[in-house]
C-alpha cells in the first residue's frame, strides 16, 4: 500500500485565526492554465471573483510567490490563498479556559459559537478564537461540538499529537456527559436507555429515525424537576449528528430552545442570541493518550431555563 505524501507547508499565514485554502490540481485535466481550472473548479464564487484575486496577486504557489494569470496549469501542483470573507456579528460571550498544558487546550464554549470554521461560520469560531487570544497558530480541534450546544471541547497544541486526541472519540474512550433542559413528563419511565437509527443526510438541517441496526446510544436520567420542567443528565455512547436532540424528542420532550426538533424552525437574524438551546457538554473524562494523565473536567455553566426558574422560586 503506497502511502500518501504529504502537502508542502503553506506559504501564508493564517489570517484572523483561519487557515488559507490549499488547493491540488488534479493529476488529469485539459486546462491551459492555473487560472482556468481554478475559475472552473471554484465558480460558486461568483464571476470574475477568481480573475481578479490573480490580479491582485492574491493565489500563491508553494515558493510563496502569486501565480502568473498565464501560469500553466501543472498537474498535481499546490496553491494557496485567503478567502475573502464576509463579516460576521460577533458572538458576545466569551470562551472560558478550563485546562491547557502542553500538549492540550479545554475550553467551556458558549452557546451560539460554532466549533471550527465551517459554512458562514469562520472567524466567530472557538478554533480561530483561540488561535487568536493565546498566540497558538497549530492548534487543532479533537472534536466537535454543534454550534448551538455549550460546553466541554478539547483542542490538540501539536499537530502530530491530533490524531491520538481524535482517535480517542472516535474508539469511544472519552465519557461524555450532558445536560439538558425540557419538559417534565410523568409518564415518562426514567432512567432509560434510547437505542435507535439515526440518519441525517448532506443538506438536510434535521436527522431522523429509521429502522435497521441502531448507531446511537444515550442513557437518559431525570435528575430534577420544578415548574413543568425536568433537568435530564444524558450519556451517549455512540456520536451521532443530533444524537441527543433526535432522542429527547422521540421521548416526547424535546429540549427547551431547539430549532429543528421537532419542527424546523425559520431562520434567526444574525446577532439574535436570546434563546439558546438548553444543552450543556457537562463532562469529559479519559485517560491522556500522550502522558497518561487521568483527565476529568468539569462545565461550571448552568442552562439558562434552569438558573432562571431558581430565580423564581427565590422570590
């Protein structure tokens, strides 16, 4: 089995926080130029978008020089550039730092932060903040967690240690513990175990539940309850999109502030950060694949919904 070489270091740097985009040209091709593979290859930017960033001597070659309009187009050649990004509101909450060491970052994210720069999502991002605010341009995200859901999130400072970080979700030995937020049902038998199919399709914002082999686990707890609400600890053990949401909805009590489950909700307008979705990444244990450290970190968060009934019942 051959292995794969790997690319040539970029030649930018990054940007806000945010890598450049490297792009290979493909091995067979009957483009003339860089420029008309390129123009081809990315024309979901608009017209004229890729001609002018050649004007300007904004796409880069891996001797950190900008490639010629006529350049030949070279099979299997590297470049590079920055995209232009539009503005995005900033998120007004800050990333609290819970751990870092040499070899690890772990943050408390907030609701409505984006993990790692994705869609129109990029710069307002957990990854391109803390590139940012602790001078670390390598660090690297272990795992995801969805924008809306806060937080527990463990970043790698070395990019030869991600993988070992990475595999460490991906074999399901990190415990994971939430919480969340939604209404009360008597009826409703707990503690329980939610076994299902999951599917959630490219371009489709809601998962769903089909027959077949079940990819998602979660232990579901009631662990209090006041005001027709409860406040559920859930443990997954498989990590499926929307895993717990998909679940807590199925149960009949879907979580507070959810805009997919279980209608899809209309868009928000940017900026609009008034209902956050009441799930918390609570926990993470696991034992440090690099040094051998027992980890367990704990969220100091508490769910809006929740904090704020406290309030009532103190008057």
């Amino acid at each position: 089995m051959r292995r794969r070489t790997a690319p040539p270091p970029s030649p930018l740097p990054q940007r806000d926080g945010v890598d450049p985009v490297r792009v290979r040209l493909p091995g067979e091709g009957d483009w003339a130029t860089v420029r008309e593979h390129l123009v081809e290859r990315l024309r979901g930017a608009g017209a004229g978008v890729v001609e002018g960033m050649f004007a300007r001597g904004l796409i880069f070659g891996t001797d950190g020089t900008p490639v010629a309009p006529d350049a030949a187009y070279v099979p299997g050649m590297y470049v590079w550039f920055h995209r232009e990004l539009p503005y995005e509101v900033p998120v007004p909450f800050p990333l609290e730092l819970v751990h870092r060491d040499e070899h690890i970052v772990v943050v408390d994210k907030p609701h409505f932060l984006a993990t790692t720069p994705r869609g129109s999502h990029v710069t307002e991002t957990a990854l391109a903040r803390l590139r940012r605010e602790l001078g670390v341009p390598e660090l690297g995200a272990a795992h995801r967690l969805d924008r809306l859901t806060a937080g527990l999130v463990l970043f790698t400072v070395r990019p030869e240690e991600r993988g070992a970080y990475q595999s460490l979700f991906r074999d399901r030995q990190v415990r994971k513990e939430y919480e969340a937020v939604a209404p009360y049902d008597a009826a409703l038998a707990l503690p329980r175990t939610v076994r299902s199919r999951i599917v959630k399709e490219r371009g489709v914002l809601a998962a769903y539940e089909v027959e077949g082999e079940p990819n998602a686990v979660s232990q579901i707890e009631l662990v209090d309850r006041r005001a027709g609400l409860g406040r559920y600890r859930l443990t997954p053990t498989t990590g499926q999109t929307h895993q717990l949401r998909v679940h807590m909805n199925a149960l009949g009590v879907p979580i507070l502030g959810d805009p997919l489950y279980p209608e899809v909700a209309a868009p928000v307008p940017a900026g609009e950060f008034r209902h956050p979705l009441q799930l918390l990444a609570r926990a993470l244990d696991f034992t440090d694949p690099v040094t051998g450290a027992e980890h367990r970190f704990r969220s100091t968060r508490v769910l809006e919904a929740w904090a704020h009934l406290g309030d009532r019942a103190g008057q």
